[in-house]
C-alpha cells in the first residue's frame, strides 16, 4: 500500500505540472490578443491618406495667343482666375470677345495693357465695357501717347467700370490662380520710346515659366540684364513682334529658353518677323511659333512639363 500511495503523488505530480503547463501557453495567448498591433490604425486616430496636391497630370495654366493680325493679345487661365494681356487692334475686339466667350471666360480677374499702342490696347475700351473686370494692370505712358484718342478711350473705361488700377513697377508680384506673377519692367517711363514703356511681366506655373515682353526693345533688355541676371524663362512672347530692335541675342542666351511664340500679322507691311531674329531663336535652339502661320497658339501648362498645340 504504501508504494501505490508513492505511485499515486507522483503522478498527481506530473498532472500538475501539465496542468500549469496549459494554462500558462492558454494565459499566454490571451495576453498575445490583447496586445496593441503595431500595424493596426489606433483607435480614434486616421490613417494618412495624403497624397500630393500637384500631380504630374494637373493643369496648372493655359496660355492662349490670339491671332488679332499684326498686334497681341494672349489669354491666361489658371483655376479658376484668368488674365488678358492686350487685346490688338479696335476691329479685333468682337474676335476678343468671341474667344473668352468660348473659353468660358464671364469676367477677367486681371487685364494688363503692355503699352499705349494701338495694336495692343486699340480694343481694349470694347473689351471693358463688355466683360467685368476686377483689376487693370498698365504702365505710365509717354506724354504723346498719354494724349491719343485711343488711350483716352482705354482711360474712360477703365474708370467706368470701376476695376482696381494699378501702376506697374518692378518687382510688383502677385497670385493668379496656380501662377505667380512678377512685374520685371519699365524701370522709368521714356518719353522718346514707347515701346520701352513696355510691362515685362514673368509668369511662373509648376517649372513652366513665361516672359511676356510686350515691344520692349533693346534698351530695356539690356536693363532687364543688369538688374535680373539671374532671370530664366521657359517659354517667351517674342518682343516686338519679332522685329530686329528687339530679341538681342544677350538677352534671349540669358533666359535659357526652349520655345517662343511670335504674334504677328501675314504679310505684314514692317516684314516683321526679321530674320535677324529668327536666326538668334535657331542659334538659341529655341522652337518657335507664327501666328501668322500658325494661328492661334495655346500653350498647356502641367506640373512638370507643358503642351503646344496650334489651330492650322
């Protein structure tokens, strides 16, 4: 009897220990499940799903140089603000209009009048009495021009229609839409020139930029050298048309630029654009389009590159 009652404790032994044995892995494994999981989102807290606003695919701006003949104008969207910059001749203004009407355009954030010219401000009187406007950007012009008919036009209107004015200056920015915009000319106001009174504006969106130089010659861009030597442009409206008192060839190795758009009109009586120009875009290696071969020319701007198109 005695040895079955050893027999009997060690086995009871060996049942305990296997016992503990169990609840320990069963304790184990319940600890396990309660265990926060480092992957797992915490409670009351959400997951970042940021992801960049700029995609590679966004618009950003479109930029689009209607042909009005032997003058500019160029037409910026970008969101859902948009900018006139000129507008050519008074006979051209109902083709103006036409064409913001058939990009949608209702009312112009901003319009800039590069200089007192007609041929790129003759119809800028029908354009404010036809579509609202909030902000008019021009320069101080010369004594003679301040004095024509057409201007004093411009001048009523933009008065009438009780838009913003202001007075360009450089280094004048401002936001438009996805772009930033910077006022880069006239320094003063030439009373021998006007075409040097020229608003040079640059325009930047995602890495595409622009250089809208109006008619300044080359005296302006001389300055522009000695004040913005660091300036670059993507793309550049063509300065004067394409005429040879304007594009030296310093100032357009300066910007670096890959594409230029010449607004000008077929056939034109000044033989504008000059090869003299031609040849510094082509030694430049910068593509360029005519209006006045090309038509229109509207000009895509993405995140990261941009897109041309032509209507012929």
């Amino acid at each position: 009897m005695e040895k079955r009652k050893s027999i009997n404790k060690k086995y009871a032994h060996i049942m305990a220990v296997i016992i503990l044995l169990i609840l320990t892995v069963i304790l184990s494994a319940c600890g396990a499940s309660d265990k926060p999981d480092d992957t797992a989102v915490p409670e009351n807290n959400v997951a970042d799903t940021t992801v960049s606003t700029t995609k590679a695919d966004e618009k950003l701006m479109t930029a689009h140089f209607i042909d009005v003949g032997q003058g500019d104008c160029t037409l910026f969207i970008s969101g859902d603000e948009t900018m006139l910059i000129d507008c050519g001749e008074e006979k051209y203004s109902d083709t103006v209009i036409r064409e913001l009407q058939s990009y949608g355009v209702t009312e112009l954030d901003y319009v800039v009048v590069t200089h007192a010219h007609s041929d790129h401000m003759g119809g800028m009187a029908d354009i404010l009495n036809t579509v609202p406007t909030q902000t008019i950007i021009f320069s101080e012009p010369s004594e003679k021009s301040s004095g024509t008919k057409t201007y004093g036009e411009f001048l009523t209107a933009a008065d009438e229609c009780g838009a913003d004015i202001i007075i360009a200056e450089p280094d004048y920015t401002f936001s438009f839409g996805n772009a930033e915009c910077r006022i880069i000319a006239p320094f003063e106001v030439s009373e021998k020139e006007e075409n040097d009174n020229s608003v040079v504006m640059h325009i930047t969106a995602g890495t595409t930029s622009f250089l809208m130089t109006g008619d300044a010659e080359k005296a302006v861009e001389k300055d522009i050298i000695a004040n913005y030597p660091s300036l670059r442009a993507t793309i550049i409206k063509v300065g004067h048309h394409g005429s040879k008192t304007s594009s030296h060839d310093d100032f357009i190795s300066m910007l670096g630029c890959e594409t230029a758009v010449i607004s000008v009109g077929e056939d034109n009586k000044y033989n504008h654009p000059s090869d003299e120009t031609l040849t510094t875009l082509t030694d430049n290696n910068i593509e360029y389009y005519r209006t006045d071969l090309e038509g229109a020319v509207t000009i895509e701007c993405f995140a990261d590159n941009y897109k041309i198109s032509t209507k012929r």
